[in-house]
C-alpha cells in the first residue's frame, strides 16, 4: 500500500511539475521581483539604485507607495482605469449575450462556423486591428462624417469620433468581446430545453423564463466572461496610447512610462502592485457576491 | 360533455405523418393511458395537449374551448416531464412556489401551498434542499407536488416512472393512484410500458403508427384485443391465424397451420373463407402429459424451451410444422419448480372461450 502510494505521488509530481515550474519561474518570480523592486529607490539613469548606498545603509523605502497615495492624480487615473474596464465588461455582456444565445441556439451545422467568425478576428495582429480602428473613426470615414452630418442637421457642432474617450471603449469592447462570448456560450450551449418547456408550461412567459431560468444558470458563463474581460482591459495600454485623447491615460499606460519613459522602476512596480491587488479583489467580491447569489437561489423567501 | 377532447387530431413532420387523425374524448377525474411503442406519435399527441406543438389538422377542446389560440403557458394543463425537469438552481420550495409565483400569488399563500404540497408528497423537511440532493423518486415527487400545486384542470405524465428502478416503479405506481383520487385531477399517462399502463389506468388508448388500435378499460383492453397488434403489444399472446372454416352460430373455426382447426367463440359475423385470427393467452392454455387433454381445442406438441421465472414457468412447445406456442403454468400449484423438461410430449388444451377472434 505504501509503495502504491508513493508510485502515485511520483506520478502526480510528473504531470504537476512542469506547469508548476513554469508559473515558479514565469510568474512567482517575477513577482517577487517587482515587489522588491517597489521597496527601492529609483536609480540616476534608470533601474534601480544599488540595494547598499555608500555609506552603507540599506537603502529600501516606502516612498514610491506614498507618491501613489499622496499624489491624487494617480488614482484618479486607477479609478478612471477601473470604470473604463467595468463599462467595457458591461458593453461586452450586452453585445455577447444575444451573440451567444443565437450561436447557442443555431443548428449544428452553422454553430462551428459562427464560432469561428468569432475568433476570425484573432487572426490579424492586435495593433493591426487597433489601427485599423484609425482609419473607421477617421474624420474623413463614413461613420464621423454621418455622425457629424445628422448633428449637424439638428444644430450641433461636430465631434471628433476619433483620440476620443469614445474611441478607445469602442475598440476596447470590439477586441475583448470574442472574451466574453466564448464563455457564455458553452454555459448557454449546455442548458437543458426541457426546463424551459417545463417553465413556460408552469406558466412563465418568455421574458419570465429568461430572467428565472435561463439567465440564472448562466451566471458561470457571465462570470468567467466578465473576468475575461475585466482583467486584461483594467491593464491595456495600447488602446489609449493609439485611440486615445488627452484625457485617456490609463494605469496600463502609466505603467508603460513608468518603465519605458521616466525608468522610474520602483513607482512602476507599485502601480503594477496596485493592479494586481485590485483585479484580484475586485474578482473576490464579485466570487462573494455570486456565492451569496447561489445559496440564497430559489428559496421562497428569494 | 367530455372534459377534454380531441377531435381528428394530425400532424406531420415532413413526409412522416406522426398523429393521424386521432379523435379521443376524456372524462373529468379520469386516468387515461396512452400506450404504444416508441415512434408510436404518444408523445407528440402529448406535447399537442400542452401546447408545445400544434396539430396540422383537428382540434383540441377543453371544456368545449378550442385550446389552438392558447401558448402553453396559458392554459390550465400542467406536465410532469419525463426528465423531471427540476430548476437546478432552486431548492425544492422554490421549485414548488414557481407556478405560484408566475400566477402572482400573495407571499402567504404560497407558503401555505408550498408546504402543504410537500406534505402531500411526503416531502416534508425537504424543502431547502436542492435538485441534486434528491434521489430519483424524491425528484419524481417534487416534479408533481410541483404540477399539482396550482390544481392545474389536466395533468400530463410523460413517461413519469422510466427512470426509476423496478422496485420504486411499482410503490410509484400506487402513489400515483392515490395522488390522483386524492386530487381529482384528471391524468392523461403517456407510456410504452403495457403492466403501468394496466395497473393504472381507468381507460388505456392503445396507439401504434400514429394511429388508435383501441380504447378501452384495462381489461378488455388485455382480454379482448380488437387487433393483432393490440393482441401482441399487451402482454404476451399466441396469434393463430388461418382461412374460416365455418361459422357455427358464433362458434367460429379456423383452420391453423400446424395446429389443425381451432375453434372460438365469436361474436363478429364473419363468412367462412375469410381470414382470421384467435388471440390466446399462454395462461388461458392446460398443458398435460400427452394424451390426457380432454375437451375444447387440443393440440400435441413437444417442449422446445422453457423459463423458469420464479412464480410461472413459460413453456414454449412446438407442434407439428415446428411453430411455436407459448403456455405458462404457475409454479404455486403442489410447489414444485416445474412440471415439463425440454424433450417432454405434451398435450395443450384450451376452452372454445378462453380465445379470442380477430378479423383479418
């Protein structure tokens, strides 16, 4: 029994091993790295300062923290992170909801190739679609002179479409929907047709049996779509760096200057720090939220 | 007036024609059994009732109301499903108060309700619990409390107890009777089981192609078979058949192959010539030692094959041509396992009456 035992923990450690290795190597380091980094001073030229100063003291420090909490500007910009990521994850829920439920819900034959025009987009290159985006909100497209041509008709000046707070969300939403109905749709794929009968011949009409039965059980599929979503738009920085105006700095792009531009590696780290935390609290609320959802399910008193 | 009835009811699905042209008619507190074979159009009949498909021809009456402008949800027919179909994501209250719920009972009233269905299923105590923490026949029963609570007009059960194991099927079977007495609901039974279908029913419609063979109370329905399909499906039965030989003032004779000329009683007024039929029961048949039969029909044979299943043994005994007639005897009599080998000659009688007389 023991020799059994110890044969299955070796091949337990043999299919483990290599993916646990490679989040050692690739992901806890590196982590471990930049929180280090975030305690150090920046250095002259970049990088950092060396971990001993000259006189001999060790030179770690809480200042870059304090810069990011004293200085309100940076959470103003984490904030306006954090909202442009739930109104993207929200815009997204919206689009991929009826998306899925068709594809869900079409025969067979048609499914495998309306998922694949889904995931068709994922063929062309990130920043090629993301410029492709400069040229459809263009001043001189179609879609800004229609927009500004039916303003123009009811008295108001016209807009910019593009380098536009607009035009980064459009895009944001356009690259992270494929994220969202993916994951819905084989939530929604799997769902049981006879408890819909069973619903509507207990006497729910259709708006009754979406909202009791159908969007209930899809939550699983919302949720894995909304994290799908929610974390890689809180942290892109291409978007507003190539649609964005002004105003449209997000911590992603802070980050980005951070390491790239001022070489400011320690404040760099916090605000990734920062990041990190808050994707993950904001991904164990919404956990809590769903188990109070669940246990509550269903009972009369719901 | 019938409380519900279906008047030339079909429909087709493509070139296969699944109900054709089905006229029933149900009492108010009746248990109605529509038995057949899979692919026999039960289920789609079933399914027309609720309101999930609607016939291509015919009509569906409730109360003498055409039930065709009707969705599902609107009309007083409620379904046990043959999945159960439980909300997976509602304990088994919130399951029950569901119907309440979407007819905008008062919070107080669907308590009350509630736990008196859970009661009435003898579910009491289950109520937090969810779908997965049930067994089968729990499930079987919140799926019904759940159909019955909001005392639907007609009740639809399709295929209600296939799932369950033969043990839970028959204690099933008894709650049903009960629960439907108790109701004074009336149950419209889908089901390819023939012994549910005896068991339950008041009155069977036995169906086949799309089509009624008949419809009947359960024991004519096993007695008198109106067709050899009839005769086949419903338990087990000889099926004799040959050219009419005569007809002897309602004492008909067909001449069998193998068997020579059997005679039964019939009431039809059928011309000799004409082809027929005699269904006969493996129990209505004494099987003996080789020349010891005495009076009615007789026939020698040999055993072929036999099996023994506990209370009966089924004998089956070729005859002359080497086809095949099956006879059962019980095994109580004088407690002794069996009375044939395979091998033995035997000796197979039956009354004029104990048959019975299918034209064509």
């Amino acid at each position: 029994m023991t020799s059994s035992r110890t044969a299955g923990s070796r091949g337990k450690w043999l299919v483990s091993g290599p993916p646990l290795l490679y989040l050692i190597i690739f992901f806890a380091i590196p982590t471990l790295i930049m929180l280090a980094a975030s305690f150090r001073t920046p250095g002259e030229f970049g990088g950092l300062a060396p971990l001993v100063d000259e006189t001999g003291k060790l030179d770690v420090n809480l200042e870059s923290y304090a810069r990011f909490f004293t200085e309100p500007v940076y959470f103003e910009v984490f904030l306006k992170s954090v909202v442009y990521a739930l109104v993207t994850t929200f815009c997204c829920l919206l689009l991929a909801y009826p998306l899925a439920t068709l594809i869900a819900r079409s025969a067979q034959r048609y499914r495998d190739l309306l998922l694949l025009l889904v995931i068709l987009p994922f063929w062309s290159n990130f920043l090629i679609r993301v410029y492709a985006w400069m040229i459809i909100l263009g001043p001189n497209a179609a879609l800004a002179k229609g927009v500004n041509g039916v303003l123009g008709l009811v008295g108001i000046a016209p807009v910019p479409l593009l380098f536009s707070s607009f035009a980064v969300l459009v895009c944001l939403v356009y690259v992270h929907l494929p994220f969202m109905v993916l994951p819905l749709y084989a939530n929604l794929e799997k769902h049981d047709q006879a408890l819909l009968d069973a619903a509507q011949d207990l006497g729910a009409n259709a708006w009754q049996r979406f909202w009791r039965i159908t969007f209930p059980l899809s939550l699983p599929g919302v949720y894995a779509g909304a994290a799908l979503v929610f974390i890689p738009a809180l942290g892109i920085f291409a978007i507003p760096d190539i649609l964005g105006g002004p105003n449209d700095t997000l911590i992603g792009n802070l980050i980005k200057q951070q390491f790239l531009e001022t070489r400011d590696w320690p404040f760099g780290s916090v605000l990734s720090i920062v990041l990190t935390l808050a994707a993950l609290a904001l991904a164990g609320i919404a956990a809590w939220v769903a188990k109070r959802h669940a246990d509550a399910g269903g009972t009369i008193d719901a | 007036m019938a409380l519900l009835e279906i008047q030339g009811v079909t429909r087709r699905f493509g070139d296969f024609t699944a109900v054709d042209d089905v006229s029933l008619s149900i009492e108010a507190g009746e248990f109605f059994t529509l038995l057949g074979p899979s692919g026999c159009g039960k289920t789609t009949l079933l399914r027309m009732i609720a309101g999930f498909d609607l016939p291509d021809g015919g009509r569906i009456l409730l109360r003498g109301e055409d039930l065709a402008s009707q969705p599902p949800e609107a009309r007083p027919v409620r379904t046990v499903f043959q999945s159960y179909a439980l909300f997976p994501h509602m304990t088994v209250e919130g399951n029950i108060a569901f119907p309440l719920r979407m007819a905008k009972a008062s919070q107080d009233e669907i308590r009350s309700k509630v736990a008196g269905a859970l009661d009435d299923v003898r579910l009491g105590g289950f109520g937090r619990r969810f779908p997965h923490e049930l067994s089968g026949g729990q499930k079987q029963r919140v799926a019904i409390a759940r159909a019955l609570v909001t005392q639907p007009t007609v009740l639809l059960l399709d295929e209600p107890l296939a799932a369950l194991d033969a043990k839970l099927r028959e204690d099933m079977q008894i709650e049903l009777i009960d629960m439907q007495k108790q109701a004074g609901i009336t149950f419209v039974y889908v089901t390819h089981d023939q012994t549910e279908a005896l068991a339950l029913s008041h009155r069977i419609a036995v169906m086949n192609k799309g089509k009624v063979e008949q419809m009947d109370e359960p024991s004519r329905i096993y007695g008198f078979p109106k067709t050899r399909f009839v005769a086949d499906f419903i338990g087990h039965c000889n099926l004799f058949s040959g050219p009419v030989t005569a007809n002897n003032e309602g004492i008909v004779a067909v001449d069998v192959p193998g068997l020579g000329s059997v005679s039964v009683r019939a009431d039809t007024d059928v011309r000799p010539g004409a082809p027929g039929t005699i269904a006969l029961r493996p129990e209505k048949i004494r099987i003996e030692s080789a020349g010891t039969a005495t009076t009615g029909n007789r026939c020698r044979g040999k055993v072929a094959e036999l099996l023994y299943m506990g209370d009966v043994t089924v004998y089956k005994v070729a005859t002359a041509d080497g086809s095949r007639v099956e006879a059962l005897l019980a095994n109580s009599q004088s407690g002794r396992a069996k009375f044939f080998e395979v091998g033995d000659d035997v000796e197979m009688g039956w009354a004029v009456d104990a048959g019975h007389f299918i034209a064509a």
